[in-house]
C-alpha cells in the first residue's frame, strides 16, 4: 500500500486501467468520425455516437502548463514535495493531467515528455517524464 489513493475501476475506465496495466495508454476512438478522446465519454464528443474501440496512444506528447506542488494535499504525497502536476498535450491531440517526474525545476511548456506507469497498488497511472 503505498497511501495514495487509487482510482475506482468502473465500467467506464475499465478498458483505460487494463491497458496501463499492459504499458498502453489507450484512447477511446470512434469508428463513425475518427475522433480520438479520453475515456469518460460514452459517445462521441465530435458526432455522439456509440461506435466507439480503443486505440493505443504512442506515450509522447509536450507539457501545455504546469504547476509545482509544495503543500502536499495528503500526507500520503509529503515526501514527494515539491513535485510537477503538468496539463500534457498528447501527439494525438488528446490533454490530459499526469504527474511529471522531478521537482520541476527543468520543466518548461513545450517540453517533450514520454509516458510511464506507476505501479499503486493494484492499479497502473499513467504518469510522465522527460523524453529522452
Ligand atoms: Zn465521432
């Protein structure tokens, strides 16, 4: 148990979570527009449709915004202070919120990152870091 809490798996981020247990960062996908997006949409947001899959997102992308955390909200994150929690523009156009690794004193908007996954408990987080 490392304290931080874990996602609640349910029957929308089920396919999310069992791909980063696998090392993909899966993106839902229509079928009927092509549209890629994350996975708390059960339709479309570009044509509200239901044909959706997955696609598996290449892990790289470029920090949009960031912040440096140094008052942990838990004590279950105090010995990670100060650390990045970023807005992440992925290569398919899709932004999402992760942590990147470090203190963030060499972050910076634009920055190229590449994707990893933290192990917390039973659940993988798809966290980033510097691409190299
Ligand atoms: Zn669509």
């Amino acid at each position: 148990m490392s304290g931080k809490p874990v996602p609640e798996i349910t029957e929308m981020n089920r396919a999310f979570f069992e791909g980063t247990a696998r090392g993909e960062l899966r993106l839902r996908h229509c079928r009927s527009c092509d549209a890629v997006f994350r996975f708390a949409h059960p339709l479309c947001p570009d044509c509200w449709s239901d044909a959706l899959d997955h696609v598996v997102a290449s892990g790289k992308g470029t920090v949009e915004s960031f912040t440096i955390v140094h008052m942990p909200p838990y004590e279950a994150w105090a010995a990670d202070v100060p650390y990045v929690i970023a807005l992440i523009k992925l290569e398919e156009g899709v932004r999402m919120m992760a942590n990147i690794d470090g203190d963030g004193a060499d972050v910076a908007v634009g920055m190229p990152v590449e994707v990893w996954f933290e192990r917390r408990d039973d659940v993988a987080i798809a966290q980033f870091r510097r691409s190299k």
